[in-house]
C-alpha cells in the first residue's frame, strides 16, 4: 500500500473513531512532531504516538485538504477539528514505509 492509500485509510478510520484501527497504521518504531507555538515536541514510538491520537477527545477529526503525493511522503494541509474549541488549520507530512507511518510532522499553518 502507497503513501496516499496508507494515508487515506488512516483518516477514514481516525474521523469515523476507529482510533485504534488509525494506530495500527503506525510502525512500532514512529516519530511525531508536533510544533506548537516556538517550541517542537517529539514523540517517539508507537506507545507515545498511539496514545497521543487515542486520548484525543471524542469528536476529533483531521480533514486533509491540498494533498500532495510526493512518493513515499505525504504532504497535505490538514483541518483539525475539536468540539468546544476553534477549527485549526496545519501543515502535515507523513513518510510512509511499506505500508506503515514511520514519521509525522504537524506544523501550524
């Protein structure tokens, strides 16, 4: 499975709440970034990451928007949205590797 097949799976797993299906994407060995503000948070493996989107609040979702296919890197602007809190546009990139997340980054647009 490629970057954009991967990546769509993803998503429609993620936004119809199957969180742990989304999680099972992931390779064991995954990192994410998360810029927010001037400061960057890294979270390595499956354990952090996972549970970074598992512990989301119910509601979350991330619409991608712009998407471009660049190999085995997905690049796309993401909409994120919270219930009670504001709508949140980022800039994402996502490295696919056989089929699996390896990398994540999610930057504010």
């Amino acid at each position: 499975m490629g970057a954009v097949d991967t990546m769509e799976s993803f998503f429609e797993l993620l936004n119809s709440d199957d969180r742990e299906g989304a999680v099972a994407l992931m390779d064991e060995k995954a990192e994410m970034r998360v810029h927010v503000g001037g400061n960057a948070r890294t979270l390595r493996g499956l354990r952090e990451i996972g549970g970074w989107f598992l512990r989301a609040e119910p509601g979350f979702r991330m619409y991608p928007g712009d998407v471009r296919d660049m190999g085995n890197t997905y690049q796309a602007n993401l909409l994120i949205v919270r219930p009670g809190a504001p709508s949140q546009s980022l800039d994402a990139s996502f490295r696919v590797e056989a089929g699996k997340i390896t990398a994540i980054n999610l930057t504010p647009s």
